[in-house]
C-alpha cells in the first residue's frame, strides 16, 4: 500500500530538481537564468539543483550563449552517456540483454533463446547471463539500474511475475532476487505496459491517452490513460487477449473460452496457415520456406503478403476483421488519441493496418474516431529493450507524488 507523501522540503527539493533536469534534457542547451523563468523558480534554487546534477555527471556545461547584452550566460545540456542501465526483455521465447544510454540508445546487446526453462528456472537462467554480462561489460560502476520486463502478470510496484502460463512463472519476486545479488536497484514492469510507455516517451506517439497493440506469439495491449499506465488490482490489466469474442470457442489457458487470442496472433495465424497446407491449398508460402513447416515464421507471412499470396490475403482479412470489432471496443472503452500496432505480425504488416482502419472508419462512433491517430510502432525491433529503458527512465526522470 502506497501513501501520499506530505509537501515536505524534501519533496519541494525533489520536484525542483525533477523539473531541473527535464527541462534540461527536452529544451538544452539553456542557461540557468532561462530555466529558472521557464519554471518560475528562484535562481538560487535552479543553482543549487545544477550544481547536484553537475556533480553527478547528469549535466555539463557547455560554453557561453548569446546575450541580448552583458555577460553571456554559460549553457547547459543534458548528459545521456554519463550513465547507463541495462535493460532486459524477457519474452515467452528469448531473452534479451542490453546496456542503454539515458536516451534509451542500445550501446550493446545480446540475445539468448529461451527453451524448455519453466517457473524460478526463468530466473537462475537470467541470473547466470546477466552475470556474464555485466562482468563483460565491466562498466557497472556508472550503471544506475536494472529494468526488466516481462509478458503475462507482473505487480510492478511490488517487483513480481504473478503469473506467466507459458514461462510457468507463479509469484516470482524478481525484483528481490536481482536487487540482492547486484546490489543496485531494479525495476519490473509487463512488455506491453512498457512498450506503450515507449512510444509516448522515444517513438512518434506523444500522447497521454495512448493504446498500445501487439500481435505476436499472443494478442497484448499496453494502456495508458492521462500519461498513467493502467495496472489494474494484481497488473492484470490491459489483458486484451483474453477478452472472450465466442462463448462456443476453444478452450482457452487462462480458463476461458473463445478468447480472442485464438483468434488473433501468431499461433492462431501459423495454425490457419498448417490446416490449409495439410489440405493441399497452393500458396506462395511454400515456394518462400521450400515446403519446411518450421520454416514459417511471421516474416515469411508478410513476405507472402507483400508478394499478394491469396491465402495470405485471405487469412490477414479474418484477422482485421476480428482485430477491428476488438479495436473498435477498446476506442468506446477508453477513448484513446492514438492506437499503435505492433508485435511481429502487426508490425509492417501495412494491409493488415489499412483493413483495420477501414474498419474503425466504418464502424466507431464518430465523435470518438474523428481525430483518433491509429499507426504502426515506431520503435523498430529493439522495442522491447526501450520498453525496459522506458519504464526506468520515466521513474528516474519523472516525479512521483506516491512514496515508493
Ligand atoms: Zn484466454
């Protein structure tokens, strides 16, 4: 349980600082003097705020700027190398390592397969990569902290993966583990909650009401709602996948039927793609993985796509159609700016995108769909990576009224 924390000088110190070194980094190069008016506080609060962050590395001083008269007043800008922090993106299949600048810039990566490691196996075999990496790496001593992400329910304020099916994770305090064994802080967070965070801090979506949609092994989605991300009870919200479109469905994992997951992702479109194989249809597929099932992967079904392969076609127009009802929930739910479509199916998959938004076109109330902005992610493949940043950086530049 949180409390509100009382306007204590600390606090006022906090926020000063806090507001210091974000305006620093969104409109440097910029004297003290002008930061001072720009946020309407006193010099010598802007000074002392500085001369910290100077101290720590944060900030620098670069030379004079102009002046309308007199001495020209030194600029500062922001340091985004000074530090770093490693980020880790941990997916139902791999998992990915990385050290990132403060602008959340990859400077290293790795990435290792995840196969057949289940429950607090996930975590030793985490443990024992990121050893090996961070003793590669050999810089910890300017590293600020550790962000991890994790797909299925994850209690972020309190550092646990509650529940993962495919990883079999149950109530794994990741956040303990890692905080004792590195001794630095650590910060836990779901992939999609983080990717939407993403977005509206490192991609082209800027907006405080923003969903984030991602078709990949599974059907997920990131939420953010007045700049906050929507965590729900035990962080289980935003659990689009498993919203139930056919009461006489499949069976589903998460004990539900007819989830639209069974519907929309990856499996479901790699499924579709095998019945009509086995059955004899002709398809482009086949020439592109030279008749090896296991060949086929989301790249080879939109390179299908592109190529205007029928079946492809056929099984992507199933998809929006079942993609944009869902769609078309979500915008009279929550009344987003921006929808974003990403994860390995959606991303760069134009048609799939095109189809969806005739249908939103069609079939949204119109006062809620007259501006909306609904796009393809922004954040290329290392998304899950700047996700991890993302959450990290948001606490480390952000300002929180709640004690943590
Ligand atoms: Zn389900």
């Amino acid at each position: 349980m949180t409390n509100m924390r009382k306007g204590d000088h600390r606090l006022i110190q906090e926020l000063n600082r806090s507001k210091v070194l974000n305006h620093i980094r969104r409109e440097g190069p910029i004297s003290r003097i002008a930061l001072a008016k720009q946020n309407g506080i006193s010099p010598s609060t802007v000074a002392s705020a500085v001369q910290e962050l100077i101290k720590e590395g944060y900030v620098s001083e670069i030379g004079p700027g102009s002046s309308s008269g007199g001495r020209k007043p030194i600029l500062l800008r922001f340091n985004p190398d000074h530090h770093h922090l490693i980020a880790v993106a941990i997916t139902n299949s791999r998992m990915l390592l990385a050290r990132m600048n403060l602008e959340a810039r990859v400077l290293a990566k790795a990435e290792y397969p995840i196969s057949g490691v289940k429950g607090e196996a996930v975590a030793e075999f985490l443990v024992e990569h990121l050893d090996r990496f961070l003793t590669e790496d050999g810089v910890q001593s300017t590293c600020i902290g550790i962000s991890v992400t994790v797909p299925g329910i994850v209690r972020s304020d309190e550092g646990i993966v509650l529940y993962n099916t495919k990883l079999g994770m149950n109530r794994v305090p990741l956040k303990r583990m890692l905080e004792s064994r590195y001794g630095m802080k650590v910060w836990l967070e779901n992939d999609m909650n983080s990717v939407v965070l993403a977005e509206r801090q490192f991609g082209k979506y800027a907006y405080a009401n923003l969903i984030y949609i991602s078709i990949g092994d599974g059907l997920g989605s990131g939420i953010l709602i007045n700049e906050t991300l929507l965590h729900g009870k035990h962080g289980g919200a935003g659990e689009f996948g498993h919203t139930s479109v056919n009461r006489g469905g499949v069976r589903c994992e998460c004990g539900n039927v007819g989830c639209l997951d069974s519907y929309i992702s990856w499996m479901a479109v790699y499924s579709r793609i095998l019945t009509a194989l086995t059955s004899g249809r002709t398809t482009q597929i086949n020439e592109l993985t030279g008749g090896d099932y296991t060949r086929i992967v989301p790249e080879v079904y939109k390179e299908a796509l592109r190529r205007g392969d029928r079946l492809a076609l056929d099984i992507n127009e199933e998809v929006a159609d079942h993609l944009g009802a869902a769609i078309v929930n979500l915008i009279n739910m929550f009344n987003p700016e921006a929808l974003v479509l990403g994860g390995e199916m959606g991303r760069d998959n134009e048609a799939l995108l095109e189809k969806v938004r005739l249908y939103i076109n069609k079939h949204a109330m119109p006062i809620l769909r007259e501006d909306l902005v609904f796009g393809m992610t922004s954040l290329g493949e290392d998304d899950k990576l700047i996700g991890a940043a993302a959450v990290l950086l948001q606490d480390l530049f952000g300002f929180s009224l709640m004690e943590s």
